[in-house]
C-alpha cells in the first residue's frame, strides 16, 4: 500500500496550465488543470499548443522603448500528482464557499490516462467536487474509470455528421458518440458542449441532428452550453509556428446564437451561453 501511495506521488503528467477561479468550466469557482496532448486536431481549437503531446516552444514578440525583442516561452511542465494537488488546494475555501470544485481538461486529459486516474483519486481523496473535460475521444475502458471519481462531465461534441467530423477534427465521431451515450446509460451528470462555428456547426442541419441524437438520451442528459467561436487564439497560432485555417471566419452574432438557444430551451433543456 505504501508503494502504491509512493507510486501515485511520483508519477507525472505534462501539464500546460492551470487556471485558477475559474467559472465556466463547473459550478461554483473552480480550478482547471489543462493537460498536454490530444488526438483530435479541430480547425477552430482555441488552444493549439495543447494539440502535441511533447512540450513545445513558442516564440513571444515583444516592443520596449522602439525596440521588439523575442522570448521563448515552453508550454508543457512536467509536474508530479503531489504538485498539482498543492496548487489547486490553495483555492479549497473558494471552492467550499461556491459550491465550486476542480476541473481537468485539455487539450483531452484521457491521453494521459494514468495521470488522470491518479490526479482524481488525490483530489477525491481530498474530498473536492471534480468534473471532467472531454471530447470522448478514448476507449470506454479509460472513460469508465473515471466514473468512480468525476462528479461531472464537460463532453464536446464538435460535429454529429462522421465525415463532416473527420474533415475538420481529423478522426471519426463513431466513438465519440457511443462512448457519450454509454456515460448517460450511467446515470453520470453529463453538460453537452457544443461549439457554434459559422457555416459549419452553425446549421439547421447540424441542430436538426442534435436534436435527434440528444433525444434518444433524455432524460438523462438536459443540460447544454453553447460555445461562440471566437478568434482569441490568432496570435497563439502565430506564436506557434501553426496555421490558423479559421483566420477567415467571424464570430457568429449574437442574435443567432440566441435563437439557437430558444430552440434547444423549447425542447426542454437547460441552455447556457459559455462554457
């Protein structure tokens, strides 16, 4: 048993950020851990340099009195469960006080599957409400695992058409879709996040699936958050040396975002604007 607990101790995880008070990723105020590494390469990721499973540098460009100046910048720190632990536990009264807790996300955290489990068993140890951040983009065997210790699921479903998905994210949607229906079988809390890009997610095609495929997870699943592209990240996609294959796209307006919501609330579900 002392092994085990020395083992859990010392393994690690590559971690390329932690955010603190958080409050669009779970209830209450949170702490998010943003694991490295993702098997999905979507076209309007807001976070690129979470893509790679590797620490990665990037190079940050800065002016000081007429002069501009180039500073490396590594995203990716390997840190020990302990580590993480003892940084997101700062926050413990925000969370006691908010009803709020810690989130694990990524790029998609069950690409470091022995980590995650580890990282949850610590924070459920330390009797934290903990929710999960997924794409659903692993086998069932690592998402099941998980179900003993995530209070919550953040799932993403980027596209329901296969081919569509397998354009623009780069892999199939079939597991992704089978693994979310199995996690609502569960009885697990699931939040569906959908992310609203123009002219590709944002259709009445799309939301005409939407419909159906949700519907056939009710009641189970009624809660959805709608997440307007945005495009904060441009200067990420430089800094990185990647192409930003949305540079052209604009956000979506707000008025249409709102109707998408009246639709999906005339259904019955619970629909929040943001994470």
């Amino acid at each position: 048993m002392a092994g085990n607990c020395i083992r859990v101790k010392m393994m690690k995880g590559l971690v390329f950020d932690i955010r603190r008070f958080t409050v669009h990723d779970g209830p209450g105020i949170r702490s998010t851990v943003f694991l490295k590494g993702c098997p999905l390469s979507c076209s309007w990721c807001h976070n690129p340099e979470s893509q790679s499973g590797l620490p990665e540098t990037s190079i940050k460009i800065f002016p000081l009195e007429g002069r501009k100046f180039r500073e490396e910048e590594v995203s990716g720190k390997w840190m020990t469960v302990e580590e993480v632990l003892n940084e997101v536990e700062k926050d413990r009264v925000f969370y006691d006080e908010s009803g709020g807790g810690v989130t694990i996300s990524g790029g998609e955290p069950t690409f470091q599957p022995e980590f995650l489990l580890s990282l949850f068993k610590a924070l459920k140890s330390k009797g934290l409400h903990t929710a999960l951040d997924t794409c659903g983009y692993t086998s069932w065997e690592n998402l099941s695992l998980t179900m003993n210790y995530a209070d919550l699921y953040l799932y993403d479903l980027k596209l329901l058409d296969d081919k569509q998905h397998f354009m623009y994210t780069g892999v199939s949607n079939k597991l992704i879709l089978d693994n979310m229906q199995k996690l609502a079988r569960s009885g697990k809390r699931i939040i569906v996040r959908l992310p609203v890009i123009p002219g590709i997610s944002d259709t009445d095609e799309f939301f005409s699936a939407l419909r159906t495929f949700l519907g056939k997870m009710k009641p189970e699943v009624k809660e959805i958050s709608l997440l307007p592209y945005h495009a904060a990240a441009a200067n990420k996609y430089k800094r990185f040396g990647k192409e930003n294959l949305m540079k052209n796209v604009k956000s979506i307006p707000k008025e249409a975002l709102f109707q998408r919501k009246s639709e999906l609330e005339a259904m019955g579900y619970s629909v929040k604007i943001g994470g």
